[in-house]
C-alpha cells in the first residue's frame, strides 16, 4: 500500500505537470498512468501530428521548389521511416516525462485507477491491485475520442485522430468528419501528403467559433488544392466494402456519395472519467460529464482536485499543465488560482491559424465598442521572402480604451506568433503599447506590430482606412 | 427595470446591504425604502425609483454591493420593455447555464485591469482585487496599489464545505462581523496601516473653564441646550488650528498634496449601541457655544437613534473623541481618515497641582492628541497643543471665542 499526500490520477500535460509542481513543494506524490505518460497530448496528439505535419510541410515546399530555383526530383516520402522518427520523438519525450517524475521523487503507478473513499482508491496493475491511501486526490484523466453513432470506429476504415497517426501511408482518398481543428490538421496534412480529402461539417463554417475571416483562408487555400469542403453536412450512411467505404453525406444541396479509403472522424471529445468511480465519493459532474471545479481546481468534495480535459473545454494541454500547477499549489497551501485572462489557441493547418482573446464577435457580443485592424502577410518582407504570402494578423482592440481585446493570426508561424499578443492581454497592454513597442526586421511578428499601429489610427506600411 | 445601488456621493463607492425592506414578488410604490445600506460612513435608507412588483433580489444581506451594481429588479411593466427585455434575455441565459455548470464561475480577478503578478500578489496578501481601485491608466491596479488595500479577499475556500476551525460550540458565540463593526473594524485598521500615527499628551488647568461653564449654564438652560464643556474645547480649537493648518488638513498621496482646509468641521465620535459613528458639526468657527450646544446634542440624539444620514456624518476635518465622561487617565486615539489629526478629551478630576511654588487643588484634565506624522512633526504638534491649553486655560481669550 501506497500513501500519499497527493494521488493524480493520469499523467497526460495536466497529470504530470501536477506531479513535478507538487513533488517541488515538498508533497509525497503518486501519479497514476493506465496507459502511457505524457498523455493523449505527447503520444496521440499534440506532438506525433506535429512531427508528421512538420514533413508534409517539407515536401509540399520540395513541391514548389523550382519557383524557388530550387531542383528536386524523385522526392517521395517514405512512410515506414517517417512513422520511425516520429516515434522516436515521441519516445524521447516520454522519457523526459519519466526522468523529471523520478528524479523529483515522485511514484509512478502503471495501471487504472478506481476511487474507493475519499481518501482511498485501488489501482489495477499488471502485478495486481496496488491500493493508495492519499490525503488530496487530482482528477486529470482527460478525455477520450467521441464515435458518432452509424459511424462506430473500426480501426481500418473507420478510424480516430490516433490511428489516423500511424497510418503506413497516406489514403488516397480520405473522408474527414468534423471541421474542427483536428480535422482541419489532418486535412491539410494529408493532402500534402497526396490525398485527395473531403471534409463533413455539420456547422456553417470550419473552426465553429472563430473568427469567419480567419477560417476563409483556410478553406481557400484547402479548396484550391482539391479539397472538398462540404458545411451543413452529415454523414447519412456509410457503406463499407473490402477495402473502401461508400459515405453518403447530406449536404444543403442534396446527397452526395464519395467514395474513400479512411473515413477519419473527429466530432470531438467526451470526458473520461467512468472507470474512476466518481460516484462513490460523490464528486460533482455536470451534464456532459465533465467534473465541476472552482478557479483553485477544487470540487465539492474537500481534498479531491479536477484539472485539464476533464473539466471542459476549452481542451488544451497547456491549459491543463497550468492547472496542474495551480491544483498542486492549492493543495500545499499556496494562494494560487486560475486567474489568467485568456487561453491561446493555436490549430497547425495550412496556413495555421492561431487566437487569443475575443474575437470581433465576442467583443461586440460583450458591449465593447470594436475597433478592428488587420494585416495581410502579403504586405510584409518576411513573410514574402519566406515564401509564405498567405494570411493576416487581425487584432481586435477597444475603440475607447485601445486595450487589446484579442488576436487572430492565420498565415506563417501564427502558434509561435500568438505568445506575443497572450502577454499583451495579459499585462493589459493597449494597441499603443505594442505598436511603440520595437520590433525587428524583418520577423513576423512585424505584423503584429503593423496592425497595432494601424489600430492606433497611424499604420505606417498599409494605407489608413 | 433594473435597479442599482444609486451614487451616494463623497466619494462611496459601495455599501453593504444590511436589510431588505421587500422580498421577491412584493408589490412596492415609488418612494417607498426598499434596502437598508451600510456604506463605509452611515446606514442610508434607499427608496423606489419606480411601482411596480420585486422581480428579482440580486444581493443578499450582508453582501457588499458597488455603486451601479443592480441589486433588484423591478418589474414595472412598463412599455419601453420590449428593447430591454430583448436586450436582457441573451446575456441572462449563459449566466444561467453558467451557474448550473459551473458553481463557482471564474474568478472575477480576470476582468480586472492588472498584470498577472499583480494578480497573483493580490492573492498572496489576501487582497480581493475586485474591490481595489486601482491608481494607474484606465484604473489599472498597480502592486503598490494591492500594498496599500486593506479591502480583504473572503476565505478562498469558498465551494469546499470543510468546518470552520472556530466552530462556536458550547464555549463560545460566533458573531458575524457585519455591518458597522465591519466598517469600523476596516476603517481603523486601514488608519494605523496608512498613516504614521503619534500621540502627544499634554495636561490642562480646567480650573477657569468649569466656572465659566457655570456662568453660561443658566443662559443656555433658557435656550433649552445642555451646555457640556465640549462647545467650549470647539471654540477653542478653531484658533489652533487656524494657526497651525497642517492639523486640519488631509494627506493625498496619490495627488501628492496636503489640503490645508480653511473650514473647520468638528466630527464628535459618539458611542451607540451599534458601535462607534462620528456625526459632524460643521462652520464651528461660524457658531457660538449654544448653537453648537444644541447641533451637539441634536446630532447625537440622531446617532443613539439610527437616525443620521449622510450629511450628518460627512465632511468633517478634525475630529474629537470625549471619553471623559466614562473615565481613564488619556489614551491614543486612532485618527479618523482622510484627517490629520484627532483630539482625545478626558476625565476632568481635583488634582493636586504645583502653582506659583504652591501644592493647590486644580480642576484638571489630560489631552491626547494622535497625529500623522506623514503631515506635521512632533514640535509642531505640541505647539499646537499648546496653543490650544493657553486658549481654555486664559478665560478672556475663550470668552472672546465662544461668543
């Protein structure tokens, strides 16, 4: 038997972030892991799908290269060593997950974890059942990929982000169901990598819940390379056959049969939390299952924490690493909270698309009066000398205050632009202060500056409106 | 119609609500007092602005509400309803749905304009951020600002129904602190934090003054005033503090400035049964003795009641505290902000005193004056303590005051 001051059970972005904090400020800490550390995140998610877009970017660039002057031929992608690598970067952060846990003296459990008391749960390993005794129990146990009913997973034709993955090369048709961001990822990633791919939404647009603008570019730039994009959509039927499926989608326009070689759903995601046995201790959950928790991660049961997926959405690993944080903190009696401001976004499509903050219609929606301001790509030395014209920075600010409301990004590098303009928020900073803030030539974030100053009623490298 | 806690002026930015006079689905008629406030000076009783039904209580007793914060909704059934209620609806239902999801929604530290050290420093100290008003652009909340607050965060444990480590039971009472112990607990507090507190004590021959009050005793009695000694000590400030300013006057920091005030409000702290309240004489320059006789007993009629409202307690520049009447040698008074400064009078008893080389019997008493430090030295308070003692001891320059 096992005692601890801190039980966390999962050990994804949250978990083991909650592990490491807690184990730092001097608390007996065991985290229990059912399937892998680091998570949906670092082995289904986030990071091997980083790798492989990272190589379909490449090729596509080999693709254009004699634009560039650049000669290549006989390129071709070898999936069998690209799946390697991957999962060697995987790996690799896996075991930086495992070193950091250990060497912080935390106990790793493998295995699934089943709440017994308040202060007491049961853990199912290979060798048997390991019990834990712990004053302070951390739900961080994520979520898990939602089937569409008619559109079961079956692991060959119909198949998740995850086995989406490890394909051994790129179908040559694929069917994506759902827009959202993961969808889009694999959308564009795939079709770099040479399949012909159509996307079912079922709302009005891509990305429901961005900025329209934003996800314009995004469709354009998918449709011009052969996608199809069919929104206000749904699977009506699918028919499988040996080797490929028959999808019938209903569309505004009537039904349309596509045939497909995988049919990746990605309708989003529902808690995973009924292994846990929450009900034996009480612990509140609202109606879609997610655990209900204050801004210190607490829930109504005293001692016992919820942080990441499992609490809801906005589902981000970087969220739920933050609230890691914030759970051990509380837990060792520190005045921590979640009391950031905004959470940013960021969906690796082509041009990726990044956000923090409201967007236009948030901020109208809230009574602010908008003023709105962008900057196109195409009008910035970088961008273009780095081959990619595509996209814009749009930020939205407040007419009376100029206090910086929120950022769009689409185009080159938006998730590594979007740091800037979080802090901004942050900090409270007003489209004055990043527009007088320097900023080098030539970058990209240039162009968060340049629709700062154009907020600011002076842009210097576009015409005023 | 919406209906918020309307701007009780000087300055009050919110007030506690102490008791509802309606309750939900209550018919009411405009004028008519629905809630009692405590704000951080007196209780004010505020009536509907409209008739019509209690749709909806927004704040519950005890709860601190700001200025333009809606409290109460009316449903008035007035025509101009349609653009509000269609207004309203969106905004009312995620707030609904919110509370059904999320219990405790997050935290409104995000809406506040200050950086995320700022944030976290408020959490540190316990400060509730929300309430801070913060000095910088646009109401930004700065780290000094949080430094400077006395404005407490409620116990964080705020979902998690854990006991209260002071549990009451057999041995012990637990009693709310609200309403005016609140405010008197915050405001005193907030004082011997702020400013750099000295108290000078100094004695004075009362001998003079107690047979001049004799003399004035029968004229007043015809004026139907009670004439204690404490119009005679208001008349003799006025010519101290003309003369050393600083004593009357209010420290802005933030400004950077001392107002030197050139009228001369006299609070009177006045012991009630609720607890300490400082009804204000105000003009006491202008007034003589049975004017401020009769303002002085009327007001603290007032305060024993309940009865004061605002102007009664607003405004004043210097304040005395008479604790003569219960006993003591002296004590420290704690100064009444935004002021300078604040006169503790005492016991006035027989004492042996040394005169002219001569052991006599003197009426005598012992004044305490606590001061800020930040705004006028030591010497200075004593010579403005003198000045003071040389005016009630030489009863031709009282006489030339009082009347």
């Amino acid at each position: 038997m096992l005692e601890a001051d801190v039980a966390i059970i999962g050990g994804g972005p949250g978990g083991y972030v909650c592990g490491i904090r807690s184990a730092q400020l001097g608390l007996r800490t065991v985290v229990i892991e059912a399937d892998r550390l680091g998570g949906e995140c670092l082995n289904y998610g986030c990071i091997p799908s980083k790798s492989l877009i990272t190589v379909s970017k490449l090729v596509d660039k080999i693709k254009e290269a004699e634009k560039f002057g650049l000669r290549a031929s006989g390129v071709s992608v070898d999936f069998i060593q690209l799946q390697k690598w991957k999962s060697e970067v995987v790996s690799k952060l896996v075991s930086g997950v495992e070193g950091l846990l250990r060497g912080y003296h935390t106990t790793v459990v493998s295995g699934v974890a089943e709440v017994v008391s308040k202060d007491r749960l049961v853990v199912a390993t290979s060798q048997g059942n390991e019990e834990v005794l712990f004053k302070n129990l951390v739900i961080a146990t994520g979520t898990r990929t939602s089937a569409l009913p008619g559109l079961e997973f079956d692991g060959d034709l119909v198949i998740s982000s995850k086995e989406g993955l490890e394909l051994k090369g790129a179908p040559s048709r694929l069917v994506i169901v759902g827009g959202g961001a993961i969808g889009l990822e694999f959308a564009s990633m795939f079709q770099k990598l040479g399949s012909q791919v159509t996307v079912v939404e079922i709302m009005d647009q891509l990305l429901p819940g961005s900025d329209p603008e934003v996800v314009r570019v995004v469709q354009r730039k998918l449709e011009a390379r052969g996608a199809k994009v069919h929104l206000k959509s749904k699977v009506a039927r699918i028919a499988k056959k040996s080797s490929e499926a028959e999808v019938e989608v209903e569309t505004p326009e009537g039904r349309v049969v596509i045939t497909a070689d995988k049919v990746l759903v990605s309708v989003g995601r529902k808690p995973r939390t009924e292994k846990l046995n929450l009900a034996a201790i009480g612990v509140q959950t609202d109606p879609r299952g997610y655990v209900i928790t204050n801004e210190r991660m607490q829930t109504n049961v005293s001692g016992v924490y919820a942080i990441g997926d499992v609490r809801g959405p906005p589902l981000l690993a970087h969220k739920a690493s933050k609230e890691g944080i914030v759970a051990a903190e509380c837990i060792a009696g520190l005045p921590s909270a979640a009391d950031w401001k905004v959470v940013p976004e960021a969906v690796f499509c082509d041009p990726e698309v990044a956000s923090v903050g409201l967007t236009e219609a948030k901020a109208v929606e809230a009574g602010y009066k908008v003023k709105r301001s962008r900057f196109q790509f195409a009008a910035l030395g970088r961008a273009l000398s780095a081959g990619e014209p595509e996209g814009f920075v749009k930020v939205v600010s407040s007419e009376e205050s100029g206090l910086v409301l929120g950022v769009q990004i689409v185009g080159p590098e938006a998730s590594n632009l979007i740091s800037e303009a979080a802090l901004a928020i942050e900090m409270g900073a007003t489209v004055d202060d990043i527009a007088l803030t320097v900023h080098p030539h030539p970058t990209l974030p240039e162009a968060i500056m340049e629709a700062s100053e154009s907020a600011a009623g002076h842009p210097i490298h576009q015409l005023r409106t | 119609m919406d209906f918020k806690l309307p701007d009780l002026g000087e300055g009050i930015t919110e007030g506690e609500v102490l008791k509802w006079m309606v309750k939900e689905g209550d018919q009411i008629k405009e004028d008519q007092p629905i809630v009692e406030v405590m704000t951080d000076k007196v209780n004010v009783q505020i009536p509907s602005p409209r008739s019509g039904r209690v749709s909806k209580v927004l704040v519950k007793e005890g709860d601190v509400a700001k200025v333009g914060q809606t409290i109460l909704v009316i449903d008035d059934g007035a025509a101009g309803a349609p653009t509000a209620t269609m207004a309203t609806p969106p905004k009312q239902i995620p707030a609904q749905a919110a509370v059904q999801v999320q219990p405790a929604p997050p935290t409104a530290a995000q809406s506040v304009l200050a950086t995320p050290a700022t944030r976290k420093l408020a959490r540190e100290l316990g400060v509730d951020i929300t309430r801070v008003r913060g000095s910088g652009p646009q109401g930004r909340v700065t780290d000094d600002d949080i430094r400077k607050s006395d404005l407490k965060a409620a116990p964080q444990e705020a979902t998690v129904q854990e006991p209260h480590l002071t549990s009451g039971g057999p041995k012990e009472e637990l009693v709310p602190l609200r309403g005016l112990r609140r405010t008197i607990s915050d405001r005193m507090v907030k004082s011997l934090r702020t400013t750099a507190q000295v108290t000078h004590v100094d004695e004075a021959d009362m001998t003079e003054l107690v047979l001049l009050r004799e003399a004035f005793r029968g004229s007043a009695e015809k004026r139907g005033v009670r004439l204690t000694y404490l119009p005679f000590i208001i008349k003799a400030l006025v010519p101290a503090l003309k003369e050393f300013p600083y004593v009357n006057s209010s420290l802005d920091e933030h400004a950077g400035n001392i107002a030197l005030k050139k009228y001369y409000n006299i609070g009177i702290a006045t012991d009630t049964a609720q607890g300490l309240v400082v009804p204000v004489v105000k003009d006491v320059d202008r007034k003589d003795i049975f004017e401020l006789a009769g303002e002085i007993t009327n007001l603290s009629e007032k305060a024993r009641t309940g009865q004061l409202g605002l102007d009664d307690v607003r405004g004043s520049t210097f304040t005395i505290t008479n604790v003569g009447a219960i006993g003591g040698l002296f004590a420290t008074p704690i100064i009444n902000l935004p002021e300078a400064a604040i006169l503790g009078l005492h016991k006035i008893a027989k004492r042996p005193v040394v005169r002219d080389g001569k052991i006599e019997v003197r009426d005598t008493t012992y004044l305490s004056l606590s001061f800020d430090h930040r705004v006028m030295d030591g010497a200075y308070a004593a010579r403005f303590t003198s000045r003071l003692i040389e005016t009630i001891q030489d009863t031709k320059k009282l006489l030339a005051e009082v009347l």
